[in-house]
C-alpha cells in the first residue's frame, strides 16, 4: 500500500494526493491486523461447525440411517 490517500472536493472535483501521518499509517495497520483476526476467527469458527457437522453424520451412519435418511435431517 502506499503512504498516501487521495482528498477529492467535491464543490470543486479537485483531487488532491496527500501523504498520511503516522497516526494514520499505525491506524491502517492496526484495522489490517484487526481485520486479519476476524478473518481467522470466521475460518475456525466455520471449519469448528463443518467437524462437527461430519462427525454427527458419522455417528447417524454408525446407527445405521442411509445416507438418504441422514440428508434429509440435516437440511
């Protein structure tokens, strides 16, 4: 990424490049982190439901429902 944002008036439609302050730069990396954790924590928490999902299937079919049977609680 690059360490400038781009102003546009739109009164005028003058569009102005001006480099972001360090605040700014710390900010946007913070959000990218915050941002990469929520994206982990969404994958685990999916990859958590799809276990468990396969694992009840497992033991539906260990009991002896068909594969039929077991797609038709599952919807």
């Amino acid at each position: 990424m690059s360490d400038i944002k781009i102003e546009v008036n739109c009164a005028t439609g003058e569009v102005t490049e001006v480099p972001l302050t360090a605040e700014e730069i710390q900010q946007r990396e913070l959000d990218a982190i915050a941002a990469a954790t929520a994206q982990a924590e969404r994958e685990a928490v999916e990859a958590a439901a799809a276990d468990a999902k396969a694992s009840a299937q497992a033991k539906l079919s260990a009991l002896g429902l068909s594969a039929e049977e077991i797609a038709a609680l599952t919807k």
